[in-house]
C-alpha cells in the first residue's frame, strides 16, 4: 500500500501541491524574517538585520517563481515549463 496521495483524496495532484505548499513556505517565511529583521535592528546589528533581509528577498522570490510555475500549469501549461530563471513566463511582468 503506497502512502503517498495522488489526488484522490484531496483532488489535488501531489505536483500542484507541492508547489503550493513551496509558495506557502515561501511566504512563511518572509513573514518570519521580518521580525528577525526587527530583532536585529532593534539590538543595533545591521549586518544581520541585512542578511535577513537578503533572505527575505530570496523568499519572496521563491514564492513568486512557485507562483508563475503553478500559475502556468493551472492555465493549461502542462508539465513543460516555458518559465525562466525568474519565475516568469513569457508574458509574465516583474511587479515591484
């Protein structure tokens, strides 16, 4: 008996949630680093305070590449990805 869900109990494919779950995590965890960020500052050490924010960015990078791939794939895109480095397709716009 296998014990892994392909989608019959949730209705959801374990690929797509994967990549839910990925951008969930993702955004988890810009929140979190926000408060270390503001534990860093508020003792004064700014090199911390400016590697939480670098990794901050990373998460929230993370989370809207997931968001593309899946974005993507529930749109008819299938299993291929025409997705780059960034997280977004071809007719996706970097927001900032």
């Amino acid at each position: 008996m296998s014990t892994s869900e392909t989608g019959h109990v949730t209705g959801t494919q374990d690929k797509d949630y994967n990549i839910i779950w990925f951008v969930e995590a993702c955004l988890s965890n810009a929140l979190r680093l926000e408060q270390y960020v503001a534990d860093a500052e508020r003792d004064g050490d700014t090199e911390l305070a400016e590697f939480f924010r670098r990794a901050q960015g990373e998460s929230r990078k993370g989370a809207e590449q997931g968001k593309a791939l899946l974005r993507q794939r529930l749109t008819g895109g299938g299993g291929t990805s025409s997705v780059d480095e960034t997280g977004l397709g071809p007719t996706d716009e970097a927001v900032g």
